[in-house]
C-alpha cells in the first residue's frame, strides 16, 4: 500500500483510527482496538474497478506458469518470469484476469487451459503502484501457439443465439 | 419512540382479522376457485393446472439469458442519470478518482449488489423461472444472488424491512408494444448504488423505487426498461433500459459465482487439510505476489 493508491474513504478510517489510539487512555486496550480494526478497516472487494492497472502502459512477460486458479469473481494466473529483454528473471507475478470463469469457458476456455510449468508469453496492464502485478490483456502458450483473450467473440460474427424469427 | 407496549395490539389483531379474512373468502369461494387468488393472505396457495395452465398463456420468459452486447447500452452506452447538483459532484469526484487509478470501489465486502445493480450491471447469464404466483431471477453476477417479483397480487407490505434487492411485485399488462411484465420495486436499502461502473455510483440514500416494463421484443429477446425514482440524488426518474437475448447453449447455463473465492488461494495445510488462504491485496483490490506459498 502506497500513499498514492491509498484512496480517501482509507484515508478516513486510517485517520479516525490513529486519533481513537492516541487519544486513548489505556493504551493496552487501544492497541488492540487498532489491530482488530486495521483487520477489519481494509475491504475486500468482490467485483472491483481495473483502473489501478495502468492500461497505457502494456508489457510483455515471459514466463512460466506456476499455477492458474479458476475461481470467481476473478481467475488468477500466478506466473515466474524466465530470462527475456527488458524483465527480471525469478520474478513472482500475480495476474489478474478481469472475469471469472462462466463468461470465460463461453468463449472456450477451461480449468485446463493453462498447467504448471507452461511456457508463455504474457501481456498486461502492469499494477500502476510497480508491484508486481497485472490486469491479463493476452497471452500465447509458446509450445502450441494457442492465444488466449477475455475477448468475447464479435457478436456480428458469432451469434449468441440462432436468429431470431419474426413474431 | 414506538414503545413494545403499543405495538402488542396490532401484533395480534393483525393475524386474527386476516385469518377472519380468510375463512370469509374461504366459504364464499368453491374448490374451483383459483389458487392464485390469494384468499388467504397468510399462506402460499397451493398451485392448480389451471395456473400452470395459465402461465402457458402469458410471455415465456423462462431460461438462461445473456446481456445482448449488440445494445446500445451494453454495458451502459452513454447513461446519463439526472443527478441533482450535488450528486453529480460526487460522480465527476468518482470518476476522477478511477481515471487517474485510484479507484473508489462501491461492491465491498461481498455486500449483495442489489437493485438497481442486479439488473443493469451484469456481463453475465441470468435465469428466469416462471412458476405459479412468482417471477424468480437467479443471477450468475454477484455471488448467484437472487430476486423474486411477486405475481399473486400480494399488497406491499406495511413497513417493511428494507433490503438490497427490495420488495418487488408486478403485473401482466396489455400494452400497444405488446404483453408486458410492470414491476414496482420499493423497499431497498439506501445504500444501494445507482452504478455507472465497479467504482462510480451514488448511493440511493432512500425512498428508492424502481418501475421496470419487462416485455419480449422479439422471441429472444427481452427488454428491461427501468424508471428509477430517486428523490434525494435525482432530480427526475433515470430511465435505461436493458436487453438479454435468450440462449439455449447449455455452455451458457449459469454456474456457480461465489463471491470472494478469488480472493483466497487454495492450498493443502501441515495437517493434510485443503484450506483457503487470503491472498494479499492492494488497495483498489489487485491480488499481489507477496502472501502466495512460494
């Protein structure tokens, strides 16, 4: 957490906060008044915005996959970097994919389409704090050339259901 | 202060009167009577064929549907509420605030999404059941939360305990577009979001109601036209209206869509024991590497 990320609903309780533990009188009890509440104070978000990725910059990743969770409300892909131009090597990644897996086996995509130890090549919006971090944009499995996007297919292409017929 | 003492009177002539109701309706209507005239307004009529029958009738609005993204307001197109002064300040603030990348989440803590989020915010199948005195909407979005409109002609409640997705009843009517499904929906929460985005919304802040005019535009595909009355962030009702289009894939049922499993990583303990550990996140709710088992 940054000063810079921190956003000012944070910035309220952590202030309401420190002012309830320095303004109290037994400070045992306030001490652990802090600690349940800084366990309680951060939120967890279920669907959340992107914009803490930053989608101006996109990067490319190499790296293996060290294990793809298929989970909602969001899949998670945690990958190694490997040795590439531009990037450290041995790095933990965590990349967030931003759906979850009902819309994402609709467009072919499965608990299997990523094992550990896959060799990919990875694109995204990297964390804007410089964590290490990612919101997915693509990737290309090396060994078969697959590609793999949130994208849904175009609907003009594709349809979602067989036409319509008239009333 | 309503005090407890007061409040016995109405507690218990409220049953006896409507269970007076009740055996009056009871004796003037026969066995044919149909079911889901509600004579007893304590109890669930049992469904008859005839309003099985009668639901065979009416627009079939049952199974999976999928936002239609060929709409002009997939996910929003240029919704714009009327917000009165101050809650368009509190929107440009928010909107600001995600542009430069620190965003103010307004789905915390697995929270329901509630209305009017259920219905205007998802990017994901829904399921209609249409069954005897009762619409069910089951949601994939949202950790499969679910809403029921009432279609038994049940009188709003008095004084009823506000929720995230409401009290809501409706009606069949005959309009110039076609058979349509009126839906009232009153008694949410005033917390609840009139959402432009995961981090952009204001809050309802009370005596929200919703009139949604429900009607298949073409065999499958349905519109959801919703008229959003919000007197203390609006300054008229915002209308939006949404569309699903019916899908028949069986790729495309719902599935489970647990709220916050993608916040814990599965992982086996010393003990041999499959647990779920909370990954550590960022402000804004990005998952970081740091917590992850290495």
């Amino acid at each position: 957490m940054t000063p810079r990320t921190m956003t000012p609903m944070l910035s309220f309780l952590f202030s309401r906060l420190f002012s309830r533990l320095f303004s109290h009188r037994r400070p045992a009890a306030g001490l652990a008044t802090v600690g349940l509440a800084l366990a309680a104070a951060v939120p967890a978000w279920a669907h959340h915005s992107f914009a803490m990725y930053d989608g101006d910059k996109p990067r490319v990743l190499q790296a293996t996959v060290k294990e793809f969770q298929w989970a909602n409300p969001h899949v998670l892909l945690w990958i190694t970097t490997d040795e590439g131009a531009g990037q450290k090597a041995g790095e933990l990644w965590t990349i967030e994919l931003s759906t979850s897996p009902g819309p994402l086996s609709r467009i072919g995509w499965t608990k299997r389409s990523l094992e550990p130890g896959d060799k990919i090549s990875v694109e995204i919006n990297p964390l804007r704090s410089g964590e290490l971090g990612g919101q997915f944009r693509k990737l290309t499995v090396l060994k078969t050339g697959q590609v793999l996007t949130t994208a849904l297919p175009n609907p003009d292409e594709k349809p979602l259901t067989a036409p319509a017929a008239k009333p | 202060m309503t005090s407890a003492v007061n409040l016995w009177p109405r507690l218990v002539a409220r049953p006896l009167s409507w269970a007076l109701i009740a055996a009056a309706a009871g004796l003037a209507a026969g066995p044919a009577a149909q079911a889901q005239t509600a004579a007893d307004p304590l109890l669930n009529p049992k469904p008859t064929a005839a309003d099985w029958a009668a639901i065979a009738q009416q627009p079939d609005l049952s199974g999976v549907w999928l936002p239609d993204r060929k709409h002009a307001n997939y996910p929003f197109g240029k919704a714009s509420p009327p917000w009165n002064p101050q809650a368009a300040a509190y929107i440009a603030e928010q909107q600001r605030l995600d542009k430069v990348g620190t965003p103010n989440n307004i789905y915390i803590n697995c929270l329901p999404e509630g209305m009017p989020s259920f219905m205007i915010m998802t990017l994901n199948a829904l399921e209609i059941l249409q069954t005897p005195g009762r619409l069910t909407l089951l949601s994939e979005f949202d950790g499969n939360r679910q809403r029921r409109i009432w279609l038994d002609g049940r009188p709003r409640p008095e004084d009823a305990d506000a929720t995230f997705s409401g009290f809501s009843r409706g009606r069949w009517e005959k309009t110039p577009q076609g058979e349509t499904l009126v839906v009232e929906t009153t008694d949410i929460l005033p917390q609840t979001f009139l959402p432009l985005g995961q981090a952009v919304g204001q809050a309802n802040n009370g005596d929200l109601r919703i009139v949604e005019r429900i009607r298949l535009v073409e065999p499958d595909r349905l519109e959801d036209a919703l008229e959003i009355h919000a007197p203390h962030v609006l300054t008229a009702p915002w209308r939006i209206t949404k569309s699903f289009v019916r899908t028949r894939e069986r790729r495309n049922d719902i599935v489970e869509g647990s709220c916050l499993q993608g916040k814990f990583q599965a992982q086996v303990d010393k003990q041999g024991n499959h647990v779920f550990v909370p990954i550590e996140h960022e402000v804004g709710g990005a998952p970081l590497p740091r917590t992850v088992s290495k």
